[in-house]
C-alpha cells in the first residue's frame, strides 16, 4: 500500500509542477501567452486538472482563476498523501 501512496503522491507533485510551470510562463510571456507553444502545451497537459477543479467550484470563481483552485486542491491533496504515507512507511530505525 505504500508503493501506492508513494506513486500518487510522485503524480500529484508532478502535476502540481505542470501548473506552476503554465503560471511562469503566462506571467513570463507578456500577454502573448496564447501565441506560445510551450504554455499551449502546458495547457493540453493540465486541462483535466482544470476541467476537475473547474466542476467543484462554484460559478461565483471567475475562469482566469481556476487554474489557482486547481493548484491549491493538489497542494491538500499532496498533503494527505504525505500524510498517509507517514502512517504506513514510518521514518526511524525500526
């Protein structure tokens, strides 16, 4: 089970770098951000993360930041998961 938990939590991290790194780009690319291979590639690759986040807010969070929800909600969910990690791989000698 920890195998598992290590796995998911290596996923979640790298997604969580996927939407940091749309982030640096949209803000490094002066406003041409949809000319941009790269933050279209980031795009395609954090759009289910986005779709995901998008569906649990309400209609009250404007667009442009869900995005941020959807980062945040990966940061809890890394968060649990290195939570429950600690229960079933302790650290110490045994």
């Amino acid at each position: 089970m920890a195998s598992v938990v290590i796995v998911l939590k290596g996923l979640v991290e790298f997604a969580g770098l996927l939407l940091l790194a749309r982030g640096a780009v949209f803000v490094l690319s002066f406003g041409k951000h949809s000319q941009n291979p790269i933050y279209q590639a980031l795009v395609f690759l954090t759009r289910p993360l986005v779709r995901v986040a998008r569906a649990i807010t309400p209609a009250a969070v404007v667009d442009r930041h869900v995005a941020a929800v959807a980062f945040f909600l990966l940061f809890w969910v890394w968060v649990g998961l290195v939570l429950l990690k600690a229960t079933y791989a302790p650290v110490g000698p045994s």
